[in-house]
C-alpha cells in the first residue's frame, strides 16, 4: 500500500485533471495576463513530477523538452493541450512505481542535488508537489470562468470516499 502522502497527491492529480474536461485546445491555450495559460500549468506540473521524481529521486530525464520548455521561470508559451496532457500522463506513471515504494523513512531522507545533500525532503518535495497542483487547479479554474465556461466541477471532490485521512 502507497504512503498515505501519495495517496493524496493521487487524488490530488485527478482532482487536476477533473478540472480539464471539457477543456478545447483553443481555451486551453488562451493567456489572460500575467497569468500563463492552462496547457502551460499542465507542462509545468509535468515539469515538476519529472524534475523530483525522475531526476532528483533517479538521476533520469524521461523528455527533456519538458524539463526545458516547463521549468520554474521558463518564458510562457501557448503549447497544444494533448501534447503537454499526453507528457504528463507519461511521465507520471513512469514517477509511479518510485513513488509507491516511499516508506516514511524514505520521505525523510535530504533530497541530493549536483552531489550535495540539501535541507529539502522528499517528503517536503511531496508536500510541495501536491500544494502546487492545487494551486494551479485554482488558477485554471479561474481562466475557464474568465473563458466564459459553466457547469465547472466543485473542489475539493470526493475525498471521503477516494482518498480518505489514513495513519502511516
């Protein structure tokens, strides 16, 4: 069984893309400034599972382009929706098996950059991840209203049920 952390940024990732059905490419990518536009949020979380998961945790880059293209201060772009859904998706489930093996222990350990042991956890790395996705689950949400869009999914879904509070 997954950590109980995991299981939350499972639940977390789907209540992401519960907030993209129905979503047009063209919608997607619309800019209203400063704010980058959604199919650039679904690059950059992308980014940033590939970035943890993949590079820090196994010293691998699964698609460079994403690593280049979606980063922490990249330069906005208007990317085509499947290609950066299609890159998540990918790059998730190669995250999922690292992922389902953390103990908590593991989530403890310094996350280790150019050689270098930081003051950062994987644990923390995970916190981060999952309050990002809401971050931006927030963000896109607010785009598709300026979009005109209806009938939006209320957050935060089914939590009871899906991904209820568990101990370690």
């Amino acid at each position: 069984m997954p950590h109980p952390l995991v299981d939350q940024l499972r639940f977390t990732r789907n209540e992401f893309q519960r907030g993209l059905v129905g979503l047009s490419d063209e919608d997607a990518r619309r800019r209203f400034l400063p704010m980058n536009c959604i199919s650039w949020n679904v690059g950059h979380l992308a980014w940033q599972e590939q970035q943890y998961w993949l590079w820090y945790a196994q010293g691998r880059t699964l698609l460079p382009a994403i690593r280049k293209q979606f980063a922490y201060g990249a330069p906005a772009s208007t990317p085509p929706l499947e290609e950066v859904r299609s890159a998540w998706q990918e790059i998730t489930l190669a995250s999922n098996p690292w992922l389902d093996s953390l103990a908590t222990d593991d989530l403890l350990k310094p996350v280790v950059r150019n050689g270098q042991p930081t003051d950062r956890s994987y644990g923390s790395l995970l916190q981060r991840v999952i309050y990002h996705y809401w971050y931006h689950t927030g963000e896109n949400m607010a785009i598709r209203q300026m979009l005109g869009h209806t009938d939006l999914p209320e957050y935060v879904g089914d939590i009871d049920r899906e991904a209820p509070y568990r101990p370690e």
